[in-house]
C-alpha cells in the first residue's frame, strides 16, 4: 500500500507541476487525521495573486483517492485545455 501512494504522489505532481507553471495553478489540501473527515484537494486557476476558476476539486474519504481523482480531473482539464488552443490556433491560420 505504501509503495502504491507514493506511486500516486509522484505521478500527481508529475503531471500537476508543468500545468501549474503553464497555467498560474495552485493547490489546496486538507488531509484528516479523523476518520468522519473527508480528505479534499482543490486546485485553482490564478491570475496574478487573483483566484479564478476552481479546476479540480477531488473529496474522498481516504488520501489516494483524492490523489487519484485529481490525477483524472487534471488528465481531463490538459486535454481540455489543449484543445481549446489548438482549435484557437487553428482558426488564426485559417
């Protein structure tokens, strides 16, 4: 179990640390010791030290599962992302 956290954790901030450079991202966390507290990572789009749009907000009962969830929510909010600027690009050159 150990070694599947740590797994998660690092591909968390693998694919966290590039779109946080690209798009001004920050994170929340709040892990609870408690068992009747929900775990929770939230994730915001900034614009300068303004806090936008909330992007990934992942609440499970254990921490892996708020790693996991996030790792989905962020996968989708990079190809959406992505998408979004090519279909831009694309409608500049043509």
């Amino acid at each position: 179990m150990e070694d599947e956290y740590k797994e998660i954790v690092r591909k968390f901030y693998e694919i966290y640390r590039p779109l946080q450079k690209k798009y001004n991202l920050r994170y929340h966390m709040h892990f609870s010791i408690y068992e009747s507290e929900d775990d929770l990572i939230e994730i915001w789009e900034y614009s300068g030290e303004t806090r936008g749009k909330c992007i990934v907000r992942a609440k499970e009962t254990e921490e892996i599962d708020c790693y996991k969830r996030a790792i989905d929510e962020l996968k989708n909010y990079k190809q959406e992302r992505e998408e979004k600027e090519h279909g831009r690009s694309a409608a500049m050159a043509g």
